[in-house]
C-alpha cells in the first residue's frame, strides 16, 4: 500500500474519463481508500450514475461534463477544483480505436486526439502540477499504454501521442518528487472497458480471447505505485527489458537527469 501524501482521505481527487471503465475502477479504489473524487467526462448520464455509486462508499463525489478536447478545459476544471483541497489528479480518457490509417482519417479527427491526447494533457500537467507543488504535495496519475513503446499500422496517432505523454511524465517524475508530488505513469496490454468491448465488438470477438485486464486491479496497483514511479508496467516482459521494465525504466531516467545536471548545472 502507497504512504504518498495523494492518497489522504477527506481530501480530493480529479478523474478524467471517470464515468466508466477504467476511470470510474480509479474512482471507487480512491474513494475506498478515502478520498473525495471529482468525475469528468461528456455525458451526464453516466457521470450521474458513476457519481452515486462512488457515494455509495462513504465519500463526496462531485460531476463535471465537459470535453477535454474543448480550449478551455484546464481553465473549467481549476474553477470546478478551485474550493478542494486538491491532491491526486488521474488523467486516465485517451482512447483511440478507430483503426483507420493516417492519410484515410480527415484531419479533424486526428487534431481532436492531440488535442485530447496531448495539448489538455500537457497544459492541466502543467498547471496542476504547480498547484499541487504550491499546495505542499500531492499525485498525479497518468493513464498510458504500451502503444508508447513504439509505432504501429493503423494506430500511428494513438501511439505517436502515448509516446509523448509517457517522455513527459518520466521527466515529472524526476523534476516533482523533491517538491512533494508523486508522478506515475500506467503502461499496459489490454484493459476490460467498454471502450475496448465496443470495438471488439465490430469484429465479433470476445472479450475473453483478448486476455484484458482487470481494471479494478489496474486501478489498485497504479495507486499503490505513486512514490515508486516512474512507470507501473504490470505487463512488463521482464525485470531487465530496457523498454517495457519499471526498474530499467527507472534506472535509465535516474542516470540520464543525473548527466542532464551535469550538463545544465
Ligand atoms: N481499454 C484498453 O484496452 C486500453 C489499453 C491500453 C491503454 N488504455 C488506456 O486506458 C485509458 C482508458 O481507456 P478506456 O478503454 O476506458 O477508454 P477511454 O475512451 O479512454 O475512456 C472512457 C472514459 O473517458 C471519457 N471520455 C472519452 N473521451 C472524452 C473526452 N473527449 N472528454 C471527456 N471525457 C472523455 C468517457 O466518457 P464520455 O464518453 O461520456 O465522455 C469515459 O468516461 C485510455 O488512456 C487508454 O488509452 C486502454
């Protein structure tokens, strides 16, 4: 079990995508353990239902409905955060499984991702980043995949931007953790959400084929994780695979900001 100051019950934490799946297994694992979530996601619907049944265990749950590819989405969720006493934010919404090739897709579509994917990401990192270093401590959570190890047909943009996501979070792991904020990145396989069954759906196959994770564990193993990022890879192929392992990974960022120091002073 994490001793991270982001895991302090009576205190708040945000959930992007935390209306189903794999946000809303984050949701009832923290309010387990506590804590007050904030759900975020498009439909009110299911934020509605998600709420409740996070309440259900003993917490407060709040709802905001909101596009996180919308300009000003980092500013709408400050002003839904700005009277909590803040502590872990999980960006967890990121999916892409449209399977179309790159030149096929209109633009549009792929903008959106980076938008979503990348340039939220980058700005709400930013921003509740400081906040949290302000603040005294705290987490953050950043839900990726395995996609970030490399690119793949049919998902360039998809892996392209989990890339990205997980070069920032190592380097915030490093930069944050002697200001008092834990920074984790979650890499894995596969994942039971509806997500990944609507779109197994299109092809007819089983949920039970694919081998998909338990989100609930997931969800529990990346929380029990935060102060020993910067990755949690349940799924890594072994202890000394430089790519997929959580103590290479570790070991390579640790030396590479050690020279970085160097270089930079
Ligand atoms: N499932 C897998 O097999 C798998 C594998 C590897 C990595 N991952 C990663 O795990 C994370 C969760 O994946 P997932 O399968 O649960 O699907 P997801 O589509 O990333 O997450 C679904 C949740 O996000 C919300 N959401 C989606 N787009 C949004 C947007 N633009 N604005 C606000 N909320 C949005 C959905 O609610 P609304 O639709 O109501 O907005 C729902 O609550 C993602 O980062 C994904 O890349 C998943």
């Amino acid at each position: 079990m994490t001793s991270s100051v982001a895991i302090a019950p009576g205190k708040w934490a945000f959930i992007t995508g935390g209306s189903d799946g794999l946000g809303f297994a984050f949701a009832v694992e923290l309010a387990r353990r506590g804590m007050n979530c904030l759900l975020i996601a498009r439909n009110e619907d299911k934020l509605a239902r998600a709420a409740e049944a996070v309440r259900a265990l003993g917490v407060e749950a709040r709802t905001l409905s909101l596009d996180l590819g919308a300009a000003d989405a980092v500013a709408r969720i400050e002003a839904a955060t700005a009277d909590l006493p803040l502590a872990l934010a999980v960006f967890n919404a990121g999916a892409e499984a449209s399977g179309v090739p790159f030149v096929d897709q209109p633009y549009n579509h792929w903008a959106a991702t980076i938008q979503r994917n990348v340039l939220f990401l980058t700005e709400a990192l930013h921003h509740f980043g400081r906040r949290l270093v302000e603040a005294g401590g705290g987490g953050l959570i950043v839900v990726g995949s395995e996609a970030a190890f490399g690119g793949v047909g049919q998902s360039g943009i998809y892996t392209a931007t989990k890339g990205f996501a997980l070069n920032l979070c190592e380097a915030l792991w490093v930069e944050l953790a002697p200001r008092g904020v834990d920074v984790v990145t979650l890499l894995f396989k596969i994942a039971d959400t509806p997500m990944l069954r609507q779109t197994l759906a299109r092809r007819r196959i089983p949920v039970e084929a694919t081998g998909a994770s338990d989100p609930a564990a997931l969800a529990r193993g990346t929380i029990d994780a935060l102060g020993a990022g910067p990755i949690y890879n349940p799924d890594e192929v072994s202890p000394d695979d430089p790519v997929t392992s959580n103590a290479a990974r570790r070991e390579r960022v640790v030396a590479k900001s050690e020279l970085m120091k160097f270089f930079y002073g």
